[in-house]
C-alpha cells in the first residue's frame, strides 16, 4: 500500500512536506555528520535514541518540512513560531551545499510566511557560520544584532556569539 505524502511547498527545485514517523533514517543520517552539525553541537554524532524520542517527534509536530530534490532527501528547512514572528531554519546535507538550494527553500517559505500574515520573519546562527549568513543575505534579510547565549558545550567560534537577521514586512513587499 502506498502511503499519500502531501507537499506542503514547491519551487522549482525542491518539494517540501511535513515529517513524519518514518524518517527518522533521514534525521539520522544528517544529523550525525560531524560537518553539517559543526555549528550547532561541534560535529557531535546524536544518538539514534535522541533522534527517534525527542527529534523526529518534535519535527512531526512543529513547522519542519522535509526537502527533497527530485526523490532525493536534501534536508530540512523550518518556519516554526508565532504566524506573526516565525523564526526560519535549515540543515542541508553537505552534497546539498553551494547549490542554492538553502536559498531557494528559505525564500519560499518566507513568502509563504508573508502570505500568511507574518510582519517579520527571522533567523540564527553563530557569527561564524559565514554560509548560513550569506544565505539570509541572499534571502532580503539584514543583520540586526549579536548576541550571547550561555551554552553547555562550548564550540568553535561560540566565543564570537550568535547573530539574527531579520525581513520585515515592508522590506518584503518593497522587493516584490
């Protein structure tokens, strides 16, 4: 029996659909290269146990999709939060980077954000991580702060801090 998957979002390259139970292998394959997470944990592998308990749940019930190129598994983007303030994210496996592919998906779904009656959208990530900056950049969103957090592990690069960008409605609707 075939299983109906609804595509919550397509460009024209990727569709994004909503997780569910039977992706953790998908999770676990991209959460534990030490390269994709560099940023986020230092490179740590995430226990399967992890993934399938707390990940993989948390996913299915917030506003993560699935992206797949063609039949193929490229990562995750999210929009999660207030309809008003959604904060957008996403993890790409590293045969996805440099492709444009974290800007495709990411300007899609601050559209579809816009659309939806957000008035600002945002995003984090360290100082550091230059890639994941240049993709809001590249998406009309402008650098508004940087910050501290008190994390448990120290990382490379967690000393220079974390910064957020930010498109605002008007900024929005004056590109378009």
């Amino acid at each position: 029996m075939r299983v109906r998957v609804d595509i919550y979002l397509r460009t024209d390259r990727l569709a994004l659909r909503r997780f569910t139970e039977a992706d953790a292998d998908l999770l676990d394959e991209l959460h534990n290269d030490p390269e994709v997470m560099r940023f986020l944990n230092g490179g740590k592998p995430t226990p399967r146990e992890e993934i399938v308990g707390k990940t993989l749940p948390r996913f299915v019930a917030e506003g993560f999709y699935a992206a797949f190129d063609g039949a193929t598994f490229i990562g995750w983007f999210h929009l999660r939060g207030p309809v008003e303030e959604p904060e957008l994210g996403y993890r790409l496996h590293r045969a996805a980077w440099g492709k444009g592919y974290a800007t495709e998906g990411s300007l899609a779904l601050i559209d579809r954000a816009f659309a939806l009656g957000a008035r600002r959208v945002y995003a984090q990530t360290m100082t550091v991580n230059t890639g994941s900056r240049r993709v809001m950049e590249k998406c009309g969103m402008r650098f508004v702060r940087t910050f501290f957090e008190d994390w448990p592990d120290l990382i490379d690069g967690s000393d220079q801090g974390e910064v957020e960008y930010e498109l605002l409605r008007a900024d929005w609707e004056a590109r378009s």
